[in-house]
C-alpha cells in the first residue's frame, strides 16, 4: 500500500452532493489519520444531552453549549473529550492532535486539567474510516478538506459551523456556503 499524507488535525467539510445523512452539511476533525484508517468528530451535531447527565464532574468545564455532542456513527455508547490548551505543552492527561487542539483523557481527575483547559467539549461517539476508505471518499469528491482553527472545536454556534468554515476559505468554495438547505426549492 503507498504511504498516506496524514490530514490530522484538518477539516473534512461535506460536499452538498454528500448523501451519507450521518453527514450531511457535517464538518469533522480529523484526529487520526494513516494508512491504518481515520478517526474524527463531527463537530458541530450538538444533541440534548447536557454533560452534565453522563459525565458530571466534566460538566463545569464544557464550553457553552454544554451538551454532548455526537461525534459520529461510530460507537456511540464511548465518550472522547476534545480540549484547547493554550501555549506550550499541555498537562498529563491532554494528547495534542493538532496545534493547540488535543484530546482529554476523561478516566483523568477533572481537576488536574481544569486550570489548563481553555475549552472542552465532549463528544459520543466518532468518525471512522478503514483503510483507504476516506481516500476513496475523497477521490469522489465527497469532502472538501480544509485548515482548521482552534475556535472550530468550540464554536458557540455549532449550527452555523457549515456555512462559517467554508465562508473563511479563500477560494471558490466561500461560495458553497451560500448553497441553500434544499436546490429543488430554487
């Protein structure tokens, strides 16, 4: 198999042409990515579910919304806590994925993290792609893959997450954001 360019830490922001209803207008973080597969969150699917009622002692810390978001279709029942450390390194108990994004061991203390978080949201579940598969997905044309930013995985506005991140883009697909819900209505 030829060598994977790892695209962790980059944005795959779904295509309109994208069917997968899992994904659709879904912007996720890739947190893992080799020729073993990829691994990431859909970050901005926010659900009911306050942190609160599954991981209590976390629920302080969460930013605003303060809800469980599903990270994907991917084992759902298990839990990944994605973080923003300023600075340097970070503490024991945050890998660093990307800059200063990294995810947060949630078996940790909440307390020994606490004073280092600058964001923390929780996630149910992932993104999962076995080997070549995301490639495959690619070469389809079913993803745009884009920089991220730190403030993606803590957007106030997960909602609007779609729309924002394409808007930023400096080429024709700022114009994709403007592509509305449902074509048919045009």
């Amino acid at each position: 198999m030829t060598e994977v360019s790892s695209l962790a830490g980059r944005l795959l922001v779904a295509t309109p042409a994208l069917a997968d209803p899992n994904f659709d207008r879904a912007v996720v973080l890739l947190l893992d990515h080799d020729d073993e597969g990829s691994l990431g969150v859909v970050l901005n699917r926010p659900t009911p579910v306050g942190v609160g009622d599954i991981l209590e002692p976390w629920a302080p810390l969460a930013g605003e919304p303060g809800v469980v978001f599903q990270g994907g279709p991917v084992s759902l029942d298990a839990a990944l806590g994605l973080a923003v450390i300023p600075g340097g390194e970070g503490p024991l108990g945050w890998r660093r994925v990307h800059g200063a994004i990294g995810l947060v061991d949630l078996e940790a203390p909440p307390e020994l993290l606490g004073p280092a978080l600058g964001s923390l949201r929780i996630f149910a579940g992932y993104a999962g792609w076995g080997p070549g598969q995301l490639e495959d997905e690619l070469g389809e044309g079913a993803w745009y893959v884009v920089e991220s930013e730190p403030g993606d995985v803590s957007s106030p506005r997960p909602e609007n997450l779609w729309r924002a991140v394409l808007r930023r883009q400096r080429s024709e697909l700022a114009m994709i954001a403007t592509y509305p819900d449902d074509p048919s209505l045009n």
